[in-house]
C-alpha cells in the first residue's frame, strides 16, 4: 500500500514556520512606526501615510539584496548582522533621493527553515529597521526543499519612503564650483564580494578565521562588517542645508554611480589621497594583483556616501558630520565637463 504524502515528507514544514512567525513577532514590535496599522501575520501589511505632514507626498521605493555577502556568513555560520545589510541596502538607496524611509519588508527563501538562523537574521533586520527610523511591517519566508543547498539562504528587501516634491534631491541643480564630500563606510558594505571571495579565498587560500596584517580583527569578520545606514545624519543635513545631490556608492562604485546624478555638463572631479582607505580594501587589490581603476569601480573604497552642496555650505556640513560621529572629507569638486572627458575623474 503506498504511503501517504504530505507537505511535511515533501520538506515543507507548516508548524516549523508558524512557530518561527511566533517567535519573531515580539522583535518586530520593536520596530515599527506611529502609522502602522497591522501587526505580523497579516496578509498584507497596512501603513497609513499622515498627509498632514507632507503637502505633495512622493513615494519612493528601492528592493535589493545582499549578493554573496551571504556566503560569508554561511561559512563562518554567523547570521546575526546580514540583516543589518539587507535593510542598509534600501534605506541608503531611498535616503539619496531626500526620502524618510517608511516602512520594510523582507524575504527570506531557503531550502530548510533553521529557527535560530533565521531569528537571527530577522534580529539584524530589526536592528536595521531600528537605525534607519522606518517600520518593517511585513516579509515572507519561504521554505524550498530542494532549491537551496543545506544551510544555505539568500534574502531580498523592500522599502519605501517619502519625500516632499519640492525638497526631491536628483541632481539637477548641481553646478560648476560645488563640492563633493564623502562619507566614511565601514568595510566592503555588500557589494564587490564575487570578486573579493575570488581573490582572498580562491587565490590567495586565505580562511575566514585567518588574522591578517593590518586587519583588527579575523579577515570573515572584517568581510562580515554592516553596511553603514547613513538615514540618519542624511535627514538631519537636509533639514538644514541644500543638498544638491547624493550618491550611494554601491555597486559600480565610483565610477558608474557618480555619473547617476551629475548632470551633463558637468564632471565630478575626485581627489586620490583625501580620505583613508580601509586596509581591507589594501588586502584585496595586493592579492588580486587588481588595477586602481577596477577597485573604484567594483568597491567603495572607504566612502560609503558622497553628497554635493555649494562650497559655501562644505566646511559646515563637514562640521555638523563631525558632530553626529561620522568621518567625513572633501574629496572633490564639480568642474565643466568637455566633449571628450568622462563624468567622473580622478587626480
């Protein structure tokens, strides 16, 4: 007589996620917002947006991961800051435009649901959620038997915030003369990581746990640092200068991030040796035998954020960083871009 199947044997477990819904539903009230509506488990999560307090709301959205990022965390079984990354991701992708974050959402897929693993992943988030000021109302976990590897996850994010139509940051009233000042990251953030796990563990057969020079603490460690969430210090600038643009330097970047906001006629000029680059990043062009261009292009190199602002306002903006705990520097300037030049240089 055949046996009977059920969602169980197939390696779905019903009461294993109900019982991970339990679990994280006290974490998740620690970060939420005056205009949620629902609480976890709902269908949807409902979020009622004071229209008293914006005149001509714009809603910005941003969804991202953290890539391979994840790999690290996952040889070195530590899942308690890629949370942090996920929500980092979105916010700092929001923040650019001038917009508050609202509220996040995650999503969590595996092949295996591990209570405790996840718990800590969706502890980072909540950490995350807490920094950025915003709401995580929602998420998914799907279990997918079969599709992922044992112990292996990957994670997707989704923010939204919102912004005045009037007070939009997108660059286009950037001009000759202004100046860029750039914003200190803490480590690799989450991108570059195809390339740096290559180098350092492929090539240069180096493990996790080594202690290399010039790092503080063990090289999974250093990779594992949290994307910086600059929310913060972003809004409290904004209230009181003009910003004229702000660029999250993630993927692609100096080089491919900067030109988002420039506007044609103008080039972004970056000056090599105004701010300290993080040992880390030493480490993976030594190793790699990697071109100063292709660093600049795949990695942040030390500054997380850059922003532009007349050069009357940089040495205050400078100052008022300062004054919230964030290292900053005047690494550049707007110049008159010719025919031939491309949008972002380097002297």
């Amino acid at each position: 007589m055949q046996e009977k199947m059920t969602y169980s044997a197939a390696g779905v477990d019903i009461d294993r996620a109900n019982s991970f819904v339990e679990r994280i539903k006290p974490l998740i009230k620690g970060a939420s917002r005056r205009e949620v509506m629902s609480g976890i488990g709902g269908f949807g999560g409902l979020f009622h947006l004071d229209i008293s307090k914006n005149r001509d709301p714009i809603l910005v959205s941003s969804t991202d991961g953290v890539g391979t990022k994840l790999k690290i965390a996952q040889m070195m079984d530590k899942h308690d800051t890629v949370g942090i990354d996920l929500v980092a991701m979105s916010v700092n992708d929001v923040i650019v435009q001038g917009a508050e974050p609202l509220f996040f959402l995650d999503y969590i897929a595996t092949g295996k649901i591990h209570i405790e693993t996840t718990v800590q992943i969706v502890e980072g988030v909540v950490r995350g959620c807490q920094e950025a000021g915003c709401a995580l109302i929602g998420g998914e976990t799907a279990e997918m038997p079969g599709f992922y590897p044992a112990g292996e996850y990957d994670l997707a994010g989704f923010c939204v915030g919102v912004v005045e139509a009037d007070k939009l940051i997108d660059g286009s009233d950037i001009r000759v003369g202004d100046r860029i000042v750039g914003i200190a990251s803490s480590g690799l953030h989450s991108n570059g990581f195809s390339l740096a796990r290559r180098v350092l563990f492929d090539e240069g057969k180096l493990h996790p746990n080594d202690r290399v020079d010039g790092l503080e603490q063990p090289l999974g460690l250093e990779l594992l640092k949290p994307t910086k969430i600059y929310v913060k210090p972003i809004l409290n600038l904004i209230k009181d200068f003009n910003i004229l643009g702000l660029v999250h330097i993630t993927g692609g970047g100096f080089l491919d991030n900067i030109p988002r906001i420039v506007p044609g006629p103008c080039r972004a000029v970056i000056r090599r040796g105004t701010w300290p680059v993080s040992p880390v990043f030493d480490l993976i062009r030594k190793t790699g035998n990697i071109e100063e261009m292709e660093m600049l292009r795949v990695f942040n190199m030390g500054i997380g954020m850059i922003l532009i602002a007349a050069e009357k306002d940089e040495a205050e903006i400078l100052e008022r960083l300062e004054m919230l705990g964030e290292k900053a520097y005047a690494i550049g300037m707007i110049e008159k871009r010719e025919n031939d030049q491309l949008a972002v240089s380097f002297v």
